[in-house]
C-alpha cells in the first residue's frame, strides 16, 4: 500500500504543530494581558485577546501559578533564541549586544506583578529565577565576547554584572513617569564602547 500523505501519519505532526502554534499564541496573548494588568488580569481577559474560551487556558494551566509559569519560560526562551539571531544579523556584534539588552529591558519591564509571584510560597515559581539565568546569562556571555573580540567593547565586562546593572537600572521604571530606564540602559551599553582609534 503507497501513502499518499493524507493519512493519520501526516496528520499527527501536523496537528502538534497546530497545537504548538495555538500554545504560543495563547502565552503571547497572556505576556500581553500581563503587560497592560499585571499578572492578577481575569483570565476571560487572556481567553478574550487569545480568542479562546476560559476552558481551553485551564486546559493548558490548570492554575494562574502555571500560566504566569509557562509565560515566563515563553518570554525567556524568545529572549534566548534573539542573541545568535541579532549576531547574525546586525551590523556589528556591539549592534547586536545593544539590540538584545533592549529586548531584555522589554523583559524586565513588562514583568508587572511578577517579582511579587516569586517571592510567593508557591513552589511553582521555585526554579524560575535559576532558569532564568541558565538560559539568559550564555546568550549575554556570548555577545560580550563576540563584542569584546571585535574591538568594539572593554573585555573585562561580565555578562551577570552586566545584566544586574540593566536589572537595577529597570527597577522603578513603571512608578515614576520622569524615569526612563530605556534611556539609562542606553547610557550604560554606550559606556561599554572602547574609543575609536584614530
């Protein structure tokens, strides 16, 4: 017997693939919802943006501790997968550098309500901030050196100092209309830069 794809076969990829794509639609609608309300937004107002009904985010993450959980974990892997993305694509590695440490300042300030989940006692929320920095801290080790190696910044940076700097410099952000952590941030990755040599 020949199959001609149109079998239980083809079908099965294709519908995890379907699934897959649904999944993350539902988390970027979720990082969205969290980002305009805070991590306590309705969960009809996620099911709303996603244009799904509230049974098919329960079905997914039976409680908010799982959803704010699996957003996270979205949000970081996108932030991880951006580093060799923007080193391939822009036009120097200190480019590169810059344009992820916006991405990351993204991350870190549209986190409303996130710092106070994971000082919660739910052990969902445990590993977060270890998973964070496995994933994070590589990607900006990377990009340093490949900086650092092009001349382009001072080599004795390192990639947690770096990030905890950016990390302090987003704190208030939301609180008071005449900070701007962007432009702060920007401050700080121009420093970085080694004087052109005449």
């Amino acid at each position: 017997m020949v199959d001609d794809g149109t079998g239980s076969d083809a079908a099965v990829p294709r519908k995890r693939s379907d699934a897959r794509r649904n999944q993350e639609a539902l988390l970027d609608a979720a990082a969205a919802a969290f980002i305009a309300a805070g991590v306590h937004v309705p969960v009809r107002d996620i099911a709303t943006r996603a244009g799904v009904g509230v049974g098919t985010i329960y079905r997914h993450f039976p409680t908010r501790a799982d959803l704010i959980v699996a957003v996270y974990h979205h949000q970081i892997e996108a932030c991880a997968a951006a580093g060799p993305r923007l080193l391939a694509s822009a036009g120097t590695p200190h480019a590169a550098l810059a344009g992820w440490i916006d991405l990351f300042v993204d991350f870190l300030v549209t986190k409303h309500g996130l710092a106070e989940a994971l000082r919660s006692d739910d052990a969902t929320f445990g590993k977060l901030h270890a998973h964070f920095l496995d994933r994070l801290l590589p990607v900006c080790a990377h990009l340093l050196a490949a900086a650092a190696a092009a001349g382009e910044i001072r080599p004795d940076v390192g990639a947690l100092e770096l990030m905890r700097g950016v990390g302090n410099l987003c704190i208030g952000d939301n609180s008071d209309p005449r900070y701007d952590a962007r432009r702060m941030v920007g401050f700080l990755v121009a420093g970085l830069r080694l004087p052109a040599v005449p």
